[in-house]
C-alpha cells in the first residue's frame, strides 16, 4: 500500500502504481528519444537500464544526445481510371507514384501524401511516436 501511495503522490500514470506493472528491469535495453518540436530535430540514444545500490534504483547517465535534422521521406501517390492503354483484367483503377516535379491529373480520383519519419541512421523510430505526429515506417 505504500508503493502505491508513493506512486500516486509523484503523478506515476495509474498502469505503472501497481507493483506488478511492467517497470524498467536492469539489463533492458532502452531507446531515448528527444524531440525539439520547434526545429523538427530529432536525437536518440539505445542503452542499457542499470542497477544501482541495494534498494533496486535504476540510475542511467546518458552521454549527450546529439539532435540532428529529420530523416524524413515524403512520396506522393495518385490514383486513377485507366482510360487508354493495356488494362489487367479487373482492374479499373490504378495507383501511381508521383515522381518528382510531377503532376496529377484533374480527372483523378485520389491524390494521398504519405511521410516516413526514420531515425538519423535510417532505422524506424519507435511505434508508440505516431501519437505525437511522427508516422512509423509502413509496407509498401
């Protein structure tokens, strides 16, 4: 009962003020990511959670998160009806990727701009950051 009234005293979110909730173990390896929203850069830093002294504190001392520019991929795609040309069997409409300095068409039916935010080595960002804006990597 302490725990969760110590919990809940420091504002920890209520899925974590159980003791049994699924806390930050030493060894877990981590990802930090820090966002300047004024700029749009972005820095992060993997590491390993470690333990420190007898009561079970995790302590991490992070070297400096070096924030760079956006990794960022944005692709246009218009969707259309085939009106001349070899048409697959079923197919009455078909999506194009715009190229650059394209142009789409006023009879098409669709036109969708797409972003992928990627960390600064190309890999995805984690998932849990398309609820503030940044769409992970998808199939295409």
């Amino acid at each position: 009962m302490v725990f969760v009234s110590r919990a809940s005293a420091t504002k920890v979110t209520e899925p974590f003020q159980k003791r049994n909730a699924d806390h930050i173990r030493p060894g877990e390896q981590l990802q930090l990511v820090a966002i300047n929203r004024a700029s749009g850069y972005i820095g992060s830093v993997k590491f390993t959670s470690k333990q420190v002294g007898v009561g079970g504190d995790i302590n991490n001392a992070l070297d400096s998160i070096i924030m760079r520019p956006p990794n960022l991929k944005i692709w246009a795609e218009r969707v259309h009806e085939i009106h001349q040309g070899r048409q697959v069997a079923g197919e009455e409409e078909r999506t194009n990727l715009i190229g650059n300095e394209g142009i789409t068409l006023e009879d098409d039916l669709a036109v969708s701009i797409h972003t992928e935010w990627l960390d600064h080595n190309g890999l995805p960002l984690p998932a849990e950051l398309a609820d503030f804006g940044y769409t992970p990597v998808s199939p295409k």
